[in-house]
C-alpha cells in the first residue's frame, strides 16, 4: 500500500503519466512501469488510483494478469 499525503495526491491528475515500482511474483528485481492514471478516490484511510499499463510487454502483462486474477479467489 502507497501511503499519501492529501496534499500530495492532488498533485496526480487523470491522465498524467507515471512509474509503477512493482514487484512481481517468480521476478526476482522490481519492475518500474509506465501508468497513465485513470481515476484517483482519496478518503480518509486510503487513496486509490485507477491505471492504465502504458508501453509494457506482453509477458509482464500475462505476469500481472495472473497476480490479479490470484488476487480476487
């Protein structure tokens, strides 16, 4: 979980492009990937953030696609 200021969460804006430092499982080194930010929701426990995967390959989408699928049984 990313913790945020609510100062800082509104410097994201839809549409803006940043780096997802993600670790995968079965990858042993932290991906760094290209989001486009989607949509933000900021309460008072949590923000959360809506992304599109931006310029990433193929087996590292199969890889997050099986982590979220893994991740909703």
């Amino acid at each position: 979980m990313i913790k945020l200021k609510e100062e800082q969460s509104k410097m994201i804006e839809s549409g803006e492009i940043v780096t997802l430092a993600i670790t995968l499982p079965g990858v042993s080194e932290e991906k760094n990937l290209p989001v486009i930010i989607r949509n933000t929701t900021l309460t008072n426990e949590k923000i959360e953030f809506g992304i599109q995967f931006k310029d990433v390959d193929k087996a590292t989408l199969d890889i997050v696609d099986k982590f979220i699928a893994m991740s909703i049984d």
